[in-house]
C-alpha cells in the first residue's frame, strides 16, 4: 500500500511539468506527401495563426518523416518563411542530417518510419496574422521516395 501512495504522488508530482512543456507549444503539425514521391516542383506550405499581439520570442523547428525508401543521408530544403514579420518573407536553404559523420542512424522513430528534425529559426513576433512556411526540397533526383509527411513546431 506505501508503494502505491508514493507512486502515485511522484506520478502527481510529474503532471506540472508535462503540462508545462505542452504550454511551451504553441503550433504542431505535419502534412502528408504522395506516396508516389515529393516532386521538386511540389511545394509543403503551412499558414499558421499567431493570435498574440504582444511581441513574443519564437522558435520554428522543420520535421521530416521517412521511411526505408528513402536512400539519402541528407535532405536540403528551401524554407521560406514570414513569422517575424507577415509581409517580409525570408528564405534559406537548411540541411537535416539522418546520420552522424560515422555513418549512424541519429533519426528517432521505428524501423518502419523515422523522424528527424533541424531548427528554421529563433524570432520575435511583433503582431497578430498568419505566418506561412513553405517547403520545397533542393536534391538532385526530380522525385523523391521515402519522405512521408513535413512538419512544423513552433515553441515559446
């Protein structure tokens, strides 16, 4: 019985601090690629309502989820984003790595799909709108397999 009370106040303790982390989430999503493969003129683009007019420092992360098909170690990707301001767009090629320089897989997820993910950009908001991000790939093949779904996180 002793063991079952102090499990369940450490279980109790931890709420806080999970919720906590969920507060620093303000947007989450993925969007889902044709099976058939991401065509280099197939563009990912998110719209993203940020609600806050008080200015407010944020942190946008890409995710990428693939699968076995997939025969890169690497993807670079066009990102072209507005979420400082939402009439000035800023693009940049980023790179995501799948592996270490000794060749190791550094993806979390099973041995059916993988994610991996790479920071955009750390910003100030300075007022209420829709920012948008938007993907492109920048590989060489015209198609690629393997790349299931795109995502976005924005934190706090």
């Amino acid at each position: 019985m002793k063991n079952l009370l102090k499990c369940s106040l450490i279980l109790l303790s931890l709420i806080p601090i999970v919720s906590a982390c969920d507060q620093l989430t303000l947007y989450h999503s993925y969007q889902s690629l044709s099976t058939k493969g991401w065509y280099k003129n197939d563009t990912v683009v998110f719209n993203i309502p940020i609600l806050d007019s008080i200015p407010t420092k944020l942190k946008a992360s890409v995710e990428v989820r693939s699968n076995a098909q997939y025969k890169y170690q690497d993807l670079y990707l066009i990102v072209s984003q507005n979420l400082q301001d939402s009439t000035i767009f800023k693009t940049d090629t980023i790179k995501l790595s799948f592996v270490d320089n000794k060749g190791k897989r550094i993806t979390s997820g099973g041995e059916e799909f993988s994610i991996s993910s790479c920071p955009i950009c750390t910003t100030i908001t300075k007022n209420k709108g829709i920012r948008t991000f938007k993907f492109v790939h920048h590989m060489k093949g015209w198609r690629l397999q393997g790349i299931n779904d795109i995502g976005i996180r924005l934190e706090r």
